[in-house]
C-alpha cells in the first residue's frame, strides 16, 4: 500500500527521499485527479499503479527509504492551479532528493526500470543466475543478466533523453541512479560510477555524461539551451517551465535578470542565438500561441 503525504507549503522539505524521472507515454495509467485525491490519502494498493511506479517504489523501499516523489502522483494532473503551483516548484524537488531513479528505457509507464537489454554490439559479461522462486520450488529455472564490460557511453536514444523536462531533473539531482538500455549507472555528484565499476570524474575527465554543476560553474548558458532544444515536449507552452528549475539555479548563483530564456548581462551574446542547421529535420517552426517574444530561443520549436 501506498499514501499520498501533504506537507505545508511554507515548510521547506524534511527528510529523505526519491523522485523518480520517467517518461509519460501515452498509456492511461492511474494519477493523481480531483476524483482519486481521497484514494491517495487513505491509502493504494501498489498493483494499480504503472509498473515504473511500482518498481521505483521498490527500489525505494530496498535503500530503506519511506518517501517517493512522482509527479503523477503528487500533483492533481486535471487541476490547472496546482499545476502552475507545482511545476514552478518541480526544480527543487529533483535538487533536494537523496537520489533521483531514472526509468531511462521505458518511453511510457508498462516497462519497468528493469526491462529486458540487448547486449548486442556491446562487450558484455554474461551471467546464469536461479530465480529464488524457482530454486526453492526446484523447477530450474535461469535467467541470463548482462553485465557492460566496459564504460559506455549514454545514449542520446534512451527514451528518457528525448524529453524536456527530464533535462533539469537528471542536471539538477545531486544523486542520478539510471537505468538505461545499454546499461545502468549511478552518477553521484560529480562521479560516474559504471555498472562495470569504472568511474569518471566529470570536472577532470572528458565524458558525455551531463553534470549540472559543471555547466553551472562555467556559466555556460548557451550550452545548457543547445542540449535543452534538441529535447521534445507534449505540451508547447511548457517550453520554459520545464526549464525554470535551471534558471532559478542559475540566477541564484550569478544574480542576473531572466529574460524570456535570456539573460541581462550576457544579453549580446545570448542574443546570437541561431537554429541549428546541422538538423534539417524537424523543420524548426514557431508555435501556435504566443510562448515569447521574437528574439527569445524560447520562441522557436528545434535544434538551437
């Protein structure tokens, strides 16, 4: 069983926990509405829920923590208020968690975190393993786990990497537990630890993998929205809420004025922004409703 727990808004966060990043799909799982609000409180048997929910739930459970933070959980998806309320706040949630768990394979809720991987191409050690249900019951049933041999590069694939809001929530976690297709690794402030048992210092060595504070001590905004604008979004007025987290991050390390994704003293410079013309496809397109002035990145749908 599970329960939603209210904290008062004026309080600041006590305690331990997760939050898990994942991407939403298109499949009508169980959240968090104005009619199942009372369930919440009360009290919810894990089976209904999407099963990224259920084993983030049990990961949490295994590092013997008691709170998981879910967007769709936690904050009333048919309620515009505590929409704007929440996704103002979504940035700190990712910063302050002990660990935020990725679900980095699974592009809806049914995967799991723990979904079949191909070791296809990939220098692997291989590993016949008893279920304990199956050993204890003598049916001799093996299951086959792939471990990476060797560090592996993330993927820009992964489904979780083609996602705006997923962006702040991996940059801004002090503690990134990810598992991905090709492998899963923990990223623990500015260490890498691979499943393989590598480890890369982010502020020494050269990696691929995102750092926040990293892009962040280099007051390298023109980078954070290159990577941000190759990301997708549902909604096209999510554009700069999704990225506010960042920004608020941002101005609070360097004391600047934000200007619909600009910033006042780098104005000149941010102002050069341009599409990126490596990507013919998509064709970059502006949106429907008015998001930002004509300047603005934030005005544009592609590759900046």
């Amino acid at each position: 069983m599970i329960k939603l727990v209210e904290i008062d808004n004026a309080a600041p966060i006590k305690g331990r926990y997760i939050a898990l990043s994942h991407c939403w799909g298109r499949e009508g799982h169980f959240r968090l509405t104005e009619s199942t609000l009372n369930h919440m409180k009360t009290g919810l048997p894990t089976s209904s829920l999407a099963k990224n929910f259920r084993d983030a739930i049990t990961i949490t459970r295994l590092l013997g923590l008691r709170y998981l933070w879910i967007d769709a959980l936690c904050i009333l998806q048919d309620s515009q208020t505590d929409w704007e309320l929440e996704s103002a706040k979504m940035g700190r949630y990712y910063e302050k968690a002990w660990l935020t768990i990725a679900a980095g394979m699974s592009d809806g809720g049914k995967d799991g975190l723990l979904s079949k991987r191909s070791p296809h191409g990939l220098a692997h050690i291989r590993l016949k393993v008893w279920a304990n249900a199956a050993r204890n019951s003598g049916l001799g049933q093996k299951f086959t786990v792939y471990f990476a041999l060797d560090p592996i590069k993330p993927s820009t694939q992964c489904p979780i990497r083609t996602r705006g809001w997923t962006f702040q929530e991996e940059l801004l976690s002090r503690r990134y537990l990810s598992f991905e297709t090709t492998q899963t690794y923990l990223r623990c402030g500015t260490i890498v630890h691979h499943e393989c048992g590598r480890q890369d210092d982010l502020l020494k060595d050269e990696s691929p993998f995102m750092e926040g504070e990293q892009l962040l001590q280099r007051k390298d905004w023109l980078e954070i929205v290159r990577r941000y604008s190759s990301r997708n979004l549902t909604k096209e007025s999510d554009k700069l809420p999704a990225l506010s987290g960042l920004a608020h991050e941002y101005c609070a390390r360097w004391g600047d004025e934000y200007l619909a994704g600009l910033w006042r003293k780098d104005l000149c410079r941010d102002l050069l922004w341009r599409r990126n013309e490596r990507y013919a496809l998509p064709e970059p397109r502006r949106p429907e409703e008015y998001r930002a002035p004509s300047w603005s990145w934030a005005s544009l749908d592609g590759r900046i």
